[in-house]
C-alpha cells in the first residue's frame, strides 16, 4: 500500500513545514521499501541537526567545524544513495551554474597534483604531496553536496538567524577579552594591544587567531548591514530594521578590536558592496558606527587613559600602524618565497606547497598569520590554477547579482540574504589578500555555507519555485 500522508521522511517533512509541500511516497508492505525508508529516518534526523549546528560551530571550533561539515556531507551522499534504491525518489540533481569553472578547477587541481608527485623523492613527501593537494580541492564537491542538503533539508532563515546570532555574541565576547586579556582555549595572556600604556589586548575568540575571528567579523557583518538598510517592497522599518541596525554597529566595533587594518578593508569591502542595491538609512548607519568607533577611541584610549601621560590618537594610530607596517613586511617576504616556487612550475604549480605562515614579531611577540591566499594558489596550482579560481570568482559573484534582480521585492528577507551572500563573498575575497582564507577550515567553510546559499536560491528562483520568503 503506498501512503502518501501519513508517513514521510524527514525530508518531506522539512519541505511540507517550509515550503508547504508533501512529496513522498513508500510502499511499506514491501521490504525493500520498508528498509530504505527506515535508513532515510535515520540519516534524515541527524542532517538538520548538523545543519543547525554548523553555524555555531563555524565560530567556536575549528575541530567542531570541519566534524560538522564533512559529517553534513557524507550523510547527504548517503542519503541521497539510500534514495536511489527507492522505487519513487525524492531527489533529482541538478546543475549549479558555475559548473563548468568547478569542474575545470577540481579537473586541473588533480592534474597539478598528479605532475607534482612526479617530483617527490620519498614516501612521505609523496603522501604529504597527494593529502594536502587533494585536501586543497575539498571545497568544491563539499559545495555541491551542502547545495543538495538545502534542497533536501530547506530552511535558510533560520540558518543565517543562527549563524548571525553566534556571531553577535562572539562579538560580545571579544569585547571581554579585549578588557580581560585572557585567552579562552588555553588560559595565557593575550598580546597587548599596540595601544602603549592603556590596558587593552588583541581577542583571538575561540580559535586562538586574531586573524581567523576578524575574517568571521568581516564575512558576516554584510547580513546585518543589509537587514538594516535594504529597501522593502513598502516605505516601512520593522524590527528586523533595528536589530540588524544594532547588530551591525556591534559587530563593526569588535572588528575595530582586532587591530588587523588589512581586515578591516575586508569588512569595509563587504559594507561598500552593499551599495550595489537599493537601500535606505545607510549614512546613519555609517555615521553610528563611525560616531561609536570615535566615542570608543575618546573613552578608552584617551579619557581613561591610567598611564601618566595619556596619549593622543595621532600617537596611538602610529603604533598600530607600526604592528601593520611589519605584517606587509611579512606579507611581502613570503610573497616572494610564493614567487620563487612558482617560478619552478608556472604552468602547473607544486601541490602541497606550504611555507610558513607564523611568525613572531620581535617587538611585541604578536603571532600573525599571514600569506596572500592568491599567491599561495598561484604556487600551488600555477597560473591556470589561479587564472580558474579566478574565474568561478567572477561567474559567481554576477550570478548572486542576478539572482538579487530575480527575487519579488515582496520576498525581502530573500533579497536581504542575496545582497549578504555577495558583500559577505566580497569580504571574504579581500580576506584573502591578507591570509590564508582557504587554508583555514572556519573560514572556508563559511565561504562554502555562503556560497551554497546562492546556488540553491539561484536554482529555485531561476525555476519559479519560491512562492514567498520561507519557502526556502
């Protein structure tokens, strides 16, 4: 007997809750019917929970993160290879959009990899070849696989909500740390800030990296920014308006207490993208942001100054401008290093080429995290390595600013997350110039959660699907 509505997996039950739909049909008299159905119940039931999962994760551990999304992954293969067995499927594939420049890239980064092992003059720098080159193309069937998780398990509101969420109170709390000056993980102190006297110290957030909980700030204070001042369908401001207006502010302000200026271009890169739609209120945001960043600078650095000659914000930009000027030098000098291991394979690049990406300053004892991510896949991958990535970039970013044009200015919640999805894209871009965004798991995946997001609006959107802004 097939029933169609008092059974169901889990995801049909998802997609009837989201989108208002019921697809499944099984014949549990049958025992084969019977046995894929109770698999779907299973591996059905822990997908959403790591799905929820996964944005709290993406801010608190690296361990957690890469657990989450590789479990998130293969419980979807495997869900949709139980699925292939059923005699009434509920899934179909589907193209992503920027197929063709994935595909080039995964195809030409095993070729990279395969010419490379050619090189290695031992066992173990042959597995090191062939483990961190293929781990460097992880990205790309991970994307497909977390776009094929939306259409099976929908549910983006709450997920961004989620991720948005976490963030604000890691921001909340990196304002702790940067008074407290403890690092959470492991207890030590944390570096002073290159504020001279006044008592205040760089927050590293749960990773123990400056650099990695900047790049989280950055890549995500697009979304706040447009629920702020995106244009509704309506001349109206609702309290998504305002939180997203405060959230911002908060976020912008524990991004200032990284003292990484080259990432504060990329959370800069990520807000001025939003100027690509039609918003309202942005020079007040601007303005509070900026009004709030000076009230901070007075209070802290100036008013409450507890050293005996207090310092002015002149003296105060120098020193951070000092810290900076040394991390370009680092930047610089492994840039060349890139460039020398490059120019041993243009064409192909060196799989696994890795150089050191820590050091620490002998002034201060600041550990930075460096290399330019461009130039580490120029070494890697050489230039048609780079000239691929390049261009999925690109095809990309238009495709998530034609999927913003294809969405009802009905369905403002989608628009919001569309112009996100590109300026949080942007930021993560710009990142890269700075360190080494792919290398980091948080932070890659976080660009695979983003990017994921736009392929599968792009799918439903392009197709009619949507009828309103929950159904996906």
């Amino acid at each position: 007997m097939i029933n169609e509505n008092r059974i169901g997996s889990p995801a049909a039950r998802r997609r009837e809750h989201v989108r208002g739909r019921w697809v499944y049909r099984a014949d549990l008299e049958v025992g084969h019917e019977r046995t894929v159905h109770i698999a779907k119940q299973v591996i059905g039931f822990l997908i959403p929970l790591l799905m929820l999962s996964l944005p709290i994760f993406l801010a608190t551990s690296r361990a957690a993160t890469e657990i989450a999304s590789w479990g998130l992954a293969v419980l979807t293969l495997f869900y949709i290879g139980i699925d292939a067995f059923a005699r009434y499927r509920e899934f179909s594939f589907f193209r992503l959009g920027p197929d063709l420049s994935l595909a080039a890239c995964l195809f030409f980064g095993l070729i990279s990899v395969a010419a490379s092992t050619l090189t290695a003059s031992s066992a173990p720098e042959l597995a090191t070849i062939v483990v961190e080159g293929i781990g460097n193309l992880r990205w790309i069937p991970l994307l497909y696989l977390f776009v094929y998780a939306w259409e099976l398990f929908p549910g983006l509101n709450r997920i961004i909500v989620a991720l948005v969420g976490t963030v604000a109170v890691t921001a909340i709390l990196a304002w702790i740390q940067h008074f407290q000056g403890v690092d959470w993980l492991t207890g030590e102190s944390l570096t002073r800030a290159p504020t001279g006297a006044a008592p205040y110290f760089i927050p590293r957030g749960f990773f123990g990296s400056t650099e990695a909980l900047a790049t989280l700030f950055a890549c995500v204070l697009p979304f706040p920014v447009a629920a702020a001042c995106l244009r509704r369908d309506r001349e109206e401001t609702d309290k998504l308006t305002w939180i997203g207006f405060g959230v911002a502010v908060l976020i912008a302000l524990a991004l200032v207490f990284t003292y990484r200026t080259g990432l504060w271009w990329a959370g800069a890169a990520g807000a001025a993208a939003l100027l690509l739609f039609p918003g309202d209120r942005r020079f007040k945001l601007l303005l509070s942001i900026l009004a709030s960043i000076a009230a901070l600078w007075f209070f802290l650095f100036i008013a409450f100054d507890s050293s005996d000659q207090p310092q002015s914000g002149s003296k105060l930009w120098a020193q951070i401008e000092s810290e900076e000027t040394a991390r370009a030098d680092l930047h610089r000098a492994q840039m060349n290093s890139l460039v020398r291991v490059w120019e041993n394979s243009p064409i192909l690049g060196i799989a696994g080429a890795t150089p050191d990406i820590q050091f620490e300053t002998s002034a201060s004892g600041t550990r930075y995290e460096s290399v330019n991510i461009y130039f580490l896949i120029l070494a890697r991958t050489g230039l048609i390595g780079l000239a691929l990535y390049l261009a999925f970039i690109l095809h990309h970013l238009l495709n998530t600013l034609r999927l913003f044009h294809e969405i009802p200015a009905s369905h403002h919640r989608h628009r919001v997350l569309a112009a996100g999805c590109f300026a949080s894209q942007c930021a993560f871009h710009v990142a890269g110039l700075y360190w080494g965004t792919m290398t980091e798991a948080f932070s890659l995946n976080l660009f695979i959660l983003v990017s994921s997001m736009t392929l599968y609006m792009t799918e439903h959107y392009a197709h009619g699907l949507v009828p309103d802004d929950s159904a996906l």
